[in-house]
C-alpha cells in the first residue's frame, strides 16, 4: 500500500501492517473528539513514525498513486479533523 506523508513523500508499507496502524489512527481519532491537543500531537506523531518505521521511502521520480494520505507532522488538530473520514485516515 503507498501511503503519502503531506509535504514530505511517499512510503510503500506492507499490506498485513494496515491492522497496526489502525490501531494508532484510532488513538488519533480520541484525542481529536476528546480535543485533546497533547495526545493528538503524541498520536500524530506515533502513527507517522510507524508508516515511516514499516515502509520503503517511494522513488521522488516514481509516478505512483497514493492509497492513503496523511497529514504532515505539524499539521494542527483542526487540518486532521478536516482530513477524517468516517473511518479515520486509515479505512479498516
């Protein structure tokens, strides 16, 4: 699955690692109903680490679509709220 970080590239992350981060985007998700901005930061920035963590940056030349996009790391609690879908950014 190729997943973009806004502002920073592409990452192809094995498929059998979507249920992992799930479960970060779901810890994302409380912190953002709960407006809790010092566990939307932690959250945010634990579910990036792992796409970073389990993925092979995509070549900058490579012309790959994108499945999922993330926001960048300092992308505020207001940009990610707009950003989720009913599923979260990361459709189980």
């Amino acid at each position: 699955m190729i997943i973009r970080i806004l502002s920073e590239g592409q990452f192809d992350v094995p498929d059998d690692a979507v249920d992992g981060l799930n479960e970060l985007d779901g810890k994302l998700e409380a912190a953002i109903e709960a407006n809790d901005e010092g566990s939307f930061g932690s959250a945010l920035g634990a579910l990036l680490d792992r796409v970073r963590e389990l993925g092979t940056p995509v070549a900058i030349d490579a012309l790959q679509p994108s499945q999922l996009l993330l926001p960048h790391d300092s992308a505020s609690l207001a940009e990610v709220r707009d950003l989720l879908s009913g599923d979260g950014l990361i459709p189980g």
